[in-house]
C-alpha cells in the first residue's frame, strides 16, 4: 500500500513511512489522486463517509491500514452479494 501512495505522490518509495503524517504527504488532490487509483486497482467503490475516515488518519501507516480494511469489507461484501444472487 505504501508503494501505491508514494507513486501516487510522485515520492521516492524510501521517501515515505509509515510514521510520515498526512498531512506532510498528501494536499486534498493528491488524496483524491489516492483514493481513484485505490478504487481502480483494487476495484472498489469508496463512499463518502468511507472517504472521510480515510481523512482521519494520522499517519501514512494509518491510512495504508484504513485502505486495506476497507478493501477487504468491499471485496466481502461483494462475494456475500454474489453468493446471495446466485441462491
């Protein structure tokens, strides 16, 4: 995840922590820039208020975590709604 975020951000992946805030590494474009590669690779849909836990995060760590976890609920959700169709 941290190598998404910092190509994204045009960093040097050795440029970028976990520890490195937020706000040090993304203005508000940059983050949208994120969040549409993050729906794009991962092939997910992120809501608004999932948008706005994201800009909760304190740190690159935080959000890479946040990301995955959100990932994972769409990626779930999506295989409960498949195997609900086909029943």
């Amino acid at each position: 995840m941290l190598d998404l975020i910092a190509e994204t951000c045009g960093l040097e992946r050795a440029e970028l922590s976990a520890a490195t805030p937020v706000a040090e590494a993304l203005d508000s474009l940059t983050f949208v820039a994120i969040v549409a590669r993050i729906e794009a690779v991962f092939d997910v849909l992120l809501g608004g208020d999932e948008t706005s836990e994201l800009l909760s995060a304190r740190d690159v760590g935080e959000l890479g975590r946040l990301l995955a976890r959100k990932i994972d609920l769409a990626h779930a959700n999506l295989r409960e709604k498949t195997r609900n169709e086909s029943c």
